[in-house]
C-alpha cells in the first residue's frame, strides 16, 4: 500500500528521491504549518497547547521519516492533503522535530540508499525483534519516549496482527517482550529529549553559510573516481540553485544542475540533472563540509560516495587513484579547498612535475621508488593534511566489494525496473610485519558463477542475468515466469561474483556473493 501511496501521491518529490518539482519549490513559514496541522491533524491529534498535538509533538524524526508518517496517514486513516500542505509540513516537523547530526550518523545509509549495507545495530533481540521485516535503521532514525515507543508496539499488532505467529515471533511471548524488554530499551537508547538535540538547536548554523564553491570527489561502483567543483547559490529561505562541474576518471564529464533544500540546518536533499540523468544528493551538511551520497532517480543502485569542503575552509579531501606500485610513475590528484604550497607524499615518492594547480585540484607526476616503504601514509600539501596513499610492491589479496549484494529482475513490460549489481575489486598488499593493508580499488576482469549445487542445477548463470566482463555490473534477467526454466519459474539466482586482477602478470581472484531476488514492490524513502 505504501509503495502505491508513493506512486501516486509521490510524496518524495521533497526529499531528493524522484521527481524535482516540490524539491524547488520555496518551503512555507511555520505558521503556515501549523495551521495545516490544526485543520488536516487536530481531528485525530488533539491539541495540547500552542504548536502542539497529541502523539505529533512527541516524537523526533528526519525529513524521510516524517514523510512516511504522513504517507501512512494517507493510506490507513484517510487524510487529505494537497502535495504542497505536505511539503511545508514536512519542512515544520523535520526542522522542529528532527534529529542532531551525532543522532543519524549510524545510520545515514538507510537515507542514502546504501541499499548493500549490512547492518550492525543494536543487540541481537533489537534485531529479531525489529529487524526482520524492515532496517533496524527505522526506528534507529527516530526519537520518541517510553509511552510512545508503546504506542507504536501496539500499532505493529493492530496493523498486522498475523506477526505474532510468523518468525521469531511466533518462538516467543512477542508481546510481553516487546513491551516489557524492547520499550524500555528503545527508550533508553533512542529517547525524545536528548543533550545533543538541545544542544544542536542552541548552535544550529545559519544555512546562508551554504553558499559558495565547493570542491567534491566522489566514488562510483562499476565505474570509478569523480570529481569536481559544485557551486550552490542561495534562491530563498532553506533553498538554493546547484550547478556541477566535472569528470570521471576517464575523462567523462560529470556536469549538471539542479535545485536544493535544506532541513534542520544540515540536511541537505537536492534534484540534480547530471548529463541528462535525474540524480539525488542526500547529504549532511556540517562544519564546511558535505558528505553522504549521490544516485540517480529510478536506479539508486547507480549511485556514487561523495564528499565536498567549501572553498576558503582549508581541506585536503582525497588523493586519486589512491595507491602508487612502488618502482612506478603516475598521476596523481589531490582534492580539496584552497589547495595550496607543495605536495608531501613522503620518503621515497617524489614529485617529478607540477601538470596543473588550482584552488580545488592539483594534478601532479609522482615517481616511488623502488625501496620506498610499502604501507598506507598521510599525504600533504603545503600546511593541509588528509586523504592517503597507499604504496605496494605486490597485490596479495583481492576482495569483492560489495562482499555481499542484491540484484532484482525487473522490466519485460512490468512497472518495476531491473536493479543491478555493481561491484569494485579491491586490492590489499601486505606491509614488512605481514600486516594487511587496502591498497585501492582496481581494474579487474568479471565473471559469475553458481554460488553452491542448486544454483549449478538449475543453471541460474544462464537465466539470472549478464555480468559486464570489463565493469563490474550485473544486469539481471527479466521480470516473469520462464517457461525455459525448471517449471516456469522466473530468473532469480544464487551466484559467485568473480574479479580476476592482473598485477604485473600475476592473476589474483577474489569472490563476493550475489543474490539474483524478485520486484522489490515495497520501496519506501527509509528501508
């Protein structure tokens, strides 16, 4: 219902995942806001006092968080309300009632739509008890006190009162647990009043600060490092204009631009046309700098890291490619603001020439020697420091990343696309103590092949989709039954993902596993 709620509704228009119409759109004032929640809400949330209702005012939660609020209020109890009304509250409750930075930083990717990401919150029982039909992210990205946190245990039995007797649950008093043990440590973990929030609403910056040139490097699964200089130009409260400039590694330019809003001082969520592709950012913004993620619209598998330093703050981002073989020469690039002074990169690495400086970039021809001391070390440029390098004699290890995935067979006529898989090969060396170290991600030679006996039976190689030898990215099978299969059933499958890298004539294999699953129908802006 939620996934048909979005659809038609397309409630995200706000939040940088899909459409740009109400991302442009200037956000109303707060009392706009309230007066939408007194006609569209007090019937159901009453009033507890000024700007404040039942249930609503009792909870904290990010932009996406509190737009499948409002969705689940469309589909379950029947409210109307126009996509505007719903963008300004959406804008009133994140800015009000959100989260502080330190709050949402564990679990940022569920908003970026790391979609691969394993997971590595709370207890086990927080796991069993919450995780298994959605994120533990969810409920990691919300506040609420103990009477609350109640509440919506009684929601979850109301909604779906089958739950008590599906897995991990049915093993159990599910209730009592949930009420007696998971409530009170909710509560305790993810409370509503917190030292950080009161703390970040003291000290929340100005967005103004936001305006300006910014230097940005980035990394793309199945195609490699960007970078480049966005410029973001004020266009009215909370809102500005987006303009890209630059490249992929290749040489491929990575141009574009777009419109941005800002929520709660520091969450940025901005629409940008990139080469004619609609892509998001879902970034936080803080200190100077933006970090979080960038991914086209329809295919967020399709997405790259990214992080910018505002020009004039002094940073040193990122050096790229980030390894040198020792007895070698390359070009490297140091990323940044306000690069400026001579590049560091320490015993046995010397700089052989200068090919271009700016503010932003500095592309030089570096030189290792054949002795230089292998490991990963800190890099400089003038007074700045940051970024690494890593310098090795041989590859001694290579791994698949990500270690584990999911593609969906999609499309053949359906309304749900394909998501693909996309996979780097990382290479490790070892130092003089036999310790390992990354050394970075490489060109590799791609295969898949049936991850156990089942998957070699029923010849999921052949039906679950193509692997690009050259890139890394899997474009799985059509959505549907498959009369050519063992009784029609569709293209799933189960498979190993190979990359093969060359280092100086030695073939070193690594191996991830991928998951070849059905439509994923129920895609909500939090997992």
């Amino acid at each position: 219902m939620l996934t048909h709620l979005l659809r038609r509704y397309k409630p995200w228009h706000i939040l940088g995942v899909a459409a740009p119409l109400a991302i442009c759109a200037a956000p109303a004032d707060a009392r706009d806001a309230q007066t939408i929640i007194g006609q569209s809400c007090a019937a159901c949330h009453a009033a507890e006092g000024k700007n404040s209702w039942s249930r609503i005012s009792h909870q904290r939660k990010t932009p996406e968080g509190w737009l499948m609020t409002i969705a689940r209020m469309q589909t379950m109890h029947g409210l109307v309300i126009s996509d505007e009304d719903r963008r300004t509250v959406v804008k009133y409750l994140a800015d009000k009632q959100g989260l502080a930075p330190s709050e949402t930083e564990t679990a940022r990717y569920a908003l970026e739509r790391s979609l691969n990401t394993v997971e590595h919150i709370g207890s086990e029982q927080y796991n069993q008890m919450c995780a298994r039909c959605h994120s533990a992210a969810r409920p990691a990205l919300q506040r609420r006190p103990a009477k609350e946190w109640e509440h919506l245990v009684h929601f979850h039995l109301g909604q779906w009162p089958s739950l008590e007797y599906q897995a991990q649950a049915r093993d159990r008093d599910w209730l009592q647990v949930a009420l007696k043990e998971m409530v009170p440590l909710l509560a305790k973990e993810y409370p509503l009043d917190s030292k950080a929030w009161s703390d970040w609403q003291r000290h929340k910056p100005q967005p103004a600060a936001l305006a300006g040139r910014w230097s940005f490097s980035g990394h793309m699964l199945g195609k490699d490092d960007v970078l480049g200089v966005m410029t973001v130009s004020p266009a009215g409260k909370d809102t500005f204009k987006v303009a890209m400039q630059g490249r992929y590694a290749d040489g491929q330019s990575f141009n574009g631009s777009g419109s941005a809003l800002l929520y709660n001082g520091y969450e940025w969520r901005a629409s940008v046309k990139v080469g004619g592709v609609a892509m998001r950012q879902v970034l936080m913004a803080r200190d100077g700098e933006m970090q979080g993620r960038m991914f086209e619209e329809t295919h967020d598998e399709r997405g790259l890291d990214f992080h910018a330093a505002k020009s004039g703050s002094g940073k040193l981002l990122a050096v790229q490619p980030d390894f040198v073989k020792a007895g070698s020469e390359t070009e490297l690039t140091l990323v940044g603001a306000n690069l400026q002074g001579k590049a560091d990169f320490g015993p046995g690495i010397q700089v052989v020439s200068v090919l271009s400086q700016t503010p932003e970039q500095v592309r030089v021809k570096v030189k290792a020697s054949a002795d230089a001391a292998v490991g990963v070390r800190s890099i400089s440029l003038g007074r700045l420091k940051g970024g690494s390098l890593a310098v090795y004699q041989q590859v001694k290890e290579v791994k698949v990343l990500p270690a584990f995935s999911v593609s969906r067979i999609g499309g053949n006529g359906g309304s749900t696309p394909k998501v693909e898989g996309r996979f780097d090969a990382e290479a490790w060396s070892q130092d003089t103590s036999g310790k390992p170290f990354r050394v970075g991600v490489m060109p590799a030679k791609w295969s898949v092949a049936p991850f156990d006996e089942r998957a070699e039976e029923d010849q999921d190689v052949k039906y679950a989709g193509k692997m690009q030898a050259d890139s890394g990215i899997f474009t799985p099978g059509d959505a549907g039954p498959n009369p050519a299969r063992k009784m029609s059933t569709n293209n799933a499958g189960n498979l190993k993902v190979i990359a093969t890298v060359d280092d100086s004539g030695r073939a070193l294999k690594g191996e991830g596993h991928m998951i070849v699953g059905v439509q994923r129908w129920n895609n909500p802006p939090i997992p």
